[in-house]
C-alpha cells in the first residue's frame, strides 16, 4: 500500500497511481486531522471524494505518529495529550476520537487505536503497553460499532460526492478489469482491524494476539515492529505472531519494508504492508532494482545513457536514461522526484504480484499434483 | 513554448507534455550550460536525446540570463564574463561560444548571441547596444555557419542516441498526426534566429529589425521586451518592429506574457512566443482559468467541491476539486505543483489553440467571400 501521507502518494497523480495498479493506498490520520482537517475531508463526501479516488483506502489510527513525531506528549489511560510539530499547538487523541476522526476520513479500512510501545522495552513494560493496547482496543471496538453509520458515504455512493459538481472517476479505470472498483453499496460501513502489540517477547505477542482476536475484529495487523529492532528479530516476531493470528482473515504487517523484507513476509503469509520507504527513498534518489539499489546522485551516473533498470518496465525504464535522472536529482528538479517516484513504487508493485505468481503457480501445482493421484 | 530551463518543464514528464500537445520546448543555455554540462549533453546525443523528447526544441543563447542572473559580470566587445549564480565560478560567453554551446545542446532552432538592453535605457545607449548587438549577430551566423555540421545528430538520426540502450520514444507519442515528429534526414543542422533589439525607441526597433533581416536569418526574435516597461509600450514597439520583419518567416516574441498578451500578440501576427509565467505561477498556486486568475491557496476554496476551471477538460480540472488542490498548495505537497503546472499549461495552450482556430476561420470567411464575387 503506497503511503498517500496528507491524502496524496507524494508527486503522483492519481492516475498514474491507478495505471500502475495500486489497488490500496494508505492515508495517515494524524496529518489529515492537522491538515485539511476531518471536517473538511467529511464534507467532500471523505477521503475518496476529496482525492478523487475511488479504490480502496486505509487509514491508520493516528497513534504511531504521536508517538513517532511529536514531543510533550503525555499518556494517560484516557489517550495522548500532544503538541502538533506544525504549529505546536495542543490535541488530545484517544481510542474514541481516533474512531470519529477514522470515520469522518471514511477510509474502507481503519485502525484501532494502539500504543506502539517503544524499543528497546524490558517484558515488564512491554506488558504494560499491551494491556493498554488491548483496552483501547476495546473501546475502539466500542465507539466504531456505536458510530460507524456515520460515515460519509453510508446513505449514498461515492460518485454522488464527486458528481455533484461534474467531477468524475475517468471510465477507463472504473472500468479495469483487474480491480474493479466497487461502489459501496448502501448502508455498508468501513472494516475496523485490531492491531498486535507486546513488543519483542514472543509470549505477549502470543498472547496479545490471542486476546486481540478475542475481542474479534475482521482483520488483523502487526504493530510495533521496524522500530530500531535487528532485522532477525522482527523476522522472529513475525513469524511467530502470524501462527495465532486467523489465516482466514487479513493478516497486516504494519510500516515494512524494503523489496526483499515484503517478498520474504509474504510468503510468511502476510497480505498486507504498508511503507513509506519506496517514496522517501525516491526523494532521497535511491532506487530500487533488479540489480540493487541506485543512488542515482552518483558522478558515476553523470553520463550513463543506459536505462535505470534494465529489468523494468515502468515508464521511467523504457524512456529516461540514467544520466537524464541524475541530472535532475542533482538539479534539485522536480521531475526527478516525480520519476523517481514512479520507479520504485513501481517496483515494489512488481516485487509483490512476483510473489503473487510464484503463490499461484506454487498453489497450481500442488493442484495437479493431487489430480494425478498416489505415486505408483 | 513551455519553459523547460534545466531539459525540464518543471514537474510534468515527457509524456504528459505530449498529451497536453506541446510540439516545441525551450531550454536555457545558460542553465544547461553550468548543469548538467554542454558535453555530458552533446554525449547523450543533444537535448533531444538526453532528455528522450523528439519534438522541437529552441535553446535561447544565455544572453539575457547572464545579464538576469548574474552579478560582478562584465561586459565587452568580446563577451561577457560572469560568475555562475550556482557557485560564483567564473565565466565567459561570447558570440562564439554561445552558439558553441547551442551547437553542443543541439536543439532545433538556436538564438544569436545578444545584448539585452537594460530598462530603462536612454536613446545613445539603446543605440550602443544594438550596434553591439548586431556586430554579434554576424559573429554567431559566421560561427555556426562553419560549425553547424558539429550538432550531435548531424550524422545519424536522433532515435540512434536513444535506441543504443533500448531507450524509445513511445510510438504514440511519435504518430501522433497532429504533429509529425520528424527524424532530422542526415546531414541537415540547426536553425539559427536573429534578434532584434533598439530598445523602447522606435526608430532604433526599425533600424535594428532592417539590418538583422540585411545579415539574413532564417527567422527574427524581438528582444529586449517585457523587462520592466509599461505594457502598453510593450505593445506600440512589438506593433511597430513587425511591420519591419518578414511575414513569410517565424517572428518570435521573447518573454511573454499572459495569457491575454500572448493571444493579442498571436493575433498581430507573432508566431512564437515564451513565459515561465504558466510554470512559474503554478508553482506559486497561481491559476489561469477562464474565470480569472484563481489564488488557489486562499481560505475560500478549502471546502470548494467545484472543478479548478469548469470550462477546461485538462486532467486536473476533469477530475480534481479546488478543495483539493488548496490542500495540496497549502499542504505543501509536490502533487500541488504537479497538477498546478498541467493546468496552467493546458490553459495556455487551449488559449493559442483558440486563437489559431479564430485565424483559420477568419481566413476561410476571407476566402469564401473572395469566391463569391464582388456584390452586387
């Protein structure tokens, strides 16, 4: 899932996003409340009427970055008294207004409100944490049951936002056959996932699984991991966590990773993530491809007339050459993020439906290898 | 001719300029000149192939940035020396070495090395600078006419420099039919303008404009406008000095102007013209439309559901509120500067389209009535 911090995927139109095929992009509560604000995004019938997107949007809670990018905060049972890094002025977020903030951006699927608990933590805080976690999971459960009709798009379709002023989805990708966008139909309502936390003790992250999936929820996600711990370690977690969470539901590994961190995960069995490495790293000119990263800003690039990846397919690939892309970067171009951009994303879209193929083809010949019966 | 300074029309890809219908770009040799190089450029087979457009490209001689940009220049009967706005490096330019760099950068049509008289400037001084000017007029038609076989594409076609590493325009964008990108036959070299100056006196704008059309060009530039000078006074020199420019050949208006400046000059009878201002403006959330210029970043439109332009079919104004992208200026995001940027150029775009669609009517109403005989 793309990361569309502020209701946008960094330099990327909306229908480039949609002719690489993202299917899902991620929006961040914490930055939409402070900008435009839910009340704004509310009344232009949400998230999908404000950025004309009608695909499939996630939302997280809000919770990591408090945590993650304010300072002054103060936690208490209740929530998260903090200082917003704009302007520094003071919100209170709990379990309850991260749901009516969710529910006003209207994303399809939102978040629980969690603490993400710090790294390192000794097993006594990390239990701590949890146990909060579980409770404001609770009332997250709570406060979306009693108040997720209020959605902006529950008691008309999404078209009907963008319409009302000759604004429209172009057919062409409403009408890809490969995802097909669905309009809600009415009186459907967002999808609230539970989050997972516990730190690295594998025992809490078993048990708050256990106890997450008790509460119930459609989906679930793995929180609190790629927060400065050793690769080896998150694999662990991960690996462990994902056998007490329901194979039959998503499963939502949080904030990871790079191109070969969400091919391994996936076929862990993790269906989703979400990362903003692809696009920062773009901005930053390090590409990722099939023969490794690029940092395009390199002299050694200055004059190379040879694409970026030989490999890819994507527009920037079969048109631009390295030395027109480290001539922008280094120029400080605007275009340079935007191609950049395009590229990786790209190929984090082509890692995943890789992945996606090699399951299929995996699960085909499991198939025919049952239809040909016991081996003589 | 969108502004692309540094082989980049800020924001907007290659391809998109091809939708939009651009069949010309300008560059700035000045700027190519110090990033990213006039070799690296010459290697990648000239702004056309590093840049992977093969539509037209007009590079301008450095002129009027050195005198622009730059600080601590001084000025010669043999050029110019100056000191890069970048680093504060010293260098020099003069009629041979602009059209050097011009022949280097290998855009289609190049401009003779120019003095652009300051504004305001009384009448000894336009006249010593225009006779500078015109002394530099035959150094750059004497020069390039013994180095123009040296473009980079002169002995092979464009889609060479490209295609050596699989690089391609895409076929679409080359059979478009409404614009035949032409691969340059073997052999055949750039296009070199003269430049007319004189000032705001009129007497010195006719003197000037006869004796550049007495060293022969191919086609005539009127310099030295839109640098601080009334807009009315824009207008009398730019009527006067075309009566003294040949109709039969490309008269281009350096530096403007709005959108109501450049259909009024269109229709006096200029054929090309150049402003960042589209570009530039967009950057700045400054709007075009057919209802005014729109301040897109102004509280009014936070919540404004309603297209950019209801009377434009671009991509921004077809599918995004203004809502939208006052969050994204406010918000600071690229895609603000994006789709800012695609706007403003369809707007000016439609706008010439426009004008020449009224000339072709005009002209078919003048033929229709010559066919029909004189009246009774």
């Amino acid at each position: 899932m793309p990361v569309g911090t502020l209701a946008s995927v960094k330099g990327m139109p909306q229908d480039v996003l949609e002719e690489l095929g993202v299917q899902i992009l991620l929006g961040n509560t914490y930055h939409l409340y402070l900008r435009p604000g839910v009340e704004t995004v509310r009344r232009m019938g949400g998230l999908h009427g404000f950025m004309s997107w009608d695909r499939a949007i996630l939302t997280d809670s809000g919770g990591f970055q408090v945590f993650s990018l304010t300072e002054l905060r103060k936690v208490s049972e209740e929530g998260v008294t903090f200082r917003s890094h704009l302007d520094g002025s003071s919100h209170f977020f709990s379990p309850e207004s991260a749901m009516a903030a969710q529910i006003g951006l209207g994303a399809d699927i939102i978040m629980a409100f969690d603490e993400c608990t710090e790294y390192p933590a000794d097993r006594e805080r990390a239990r701590t944490s949890m146990e909060m976690t579980l409770r404001w999971a609770e009332r997250s459960k709570k406060y979306f049951e009693e108040h997720k009709g209020e959605v902006p798009w529950a008691a008309s379709n999404r078209q009907s936002a963008l319409s009302t002023h000759g604004l429209q989805i172009p057919r062409s990708a409403r009408d890809d056959s490969s995802f097909k966008s669905r309009e809600p139909v009415a009186g459907e309502t967002q999808t609230l996932f539970g989050i997972v936390q516990g730190g690295m003790d594998r025992e809490l992250r078993r048990e708050s699984a256990l106890r997450t999936v008790e509460i119930g929820f459609p989906g679930y996600a793995i929180g609190g991991l790629s927060v400065g711990e050793p690769r080896e370690l998150t694999r662990e977690i991960v690996e462990s966590t994902l056998e007490h969470l329901p194979a039959g539901k998503p499963r939502y590994l949080m904030g990871v990773g790079t191109p070969e961190e969400i091919a391994l995960y996936a076929q862990m069995g993790v269906d989703m993530m979400d990362c903003v490495l692809p696009t920062r790293a773009a901005r930053h000119g390090l590409l990722f491809t099939s023969e490794g990263k690029v940092s395009i800003k390199q002299a050694q690039y200055a004059q190379d007339a040879g694409p970026l990846d030989p490999n890819c397919r994507c527009r920037v690939c079969s048109r631009y050459s390295r030395a027109y892309l480290r001539h922008l970067y280094a120029s400080n171009e605007l275009l340079g993020q935007v191609l950049n951009t395009v590229h990786n994303v790209t190929y984090y879209l082509d890692t995943m439906r890789a992945v996606r193929h090699a399951i299929q083809l995996g699960e085909r010949a499991r198939f025919l290898s049952e239809q040909s019966g016991p081996k003589p």
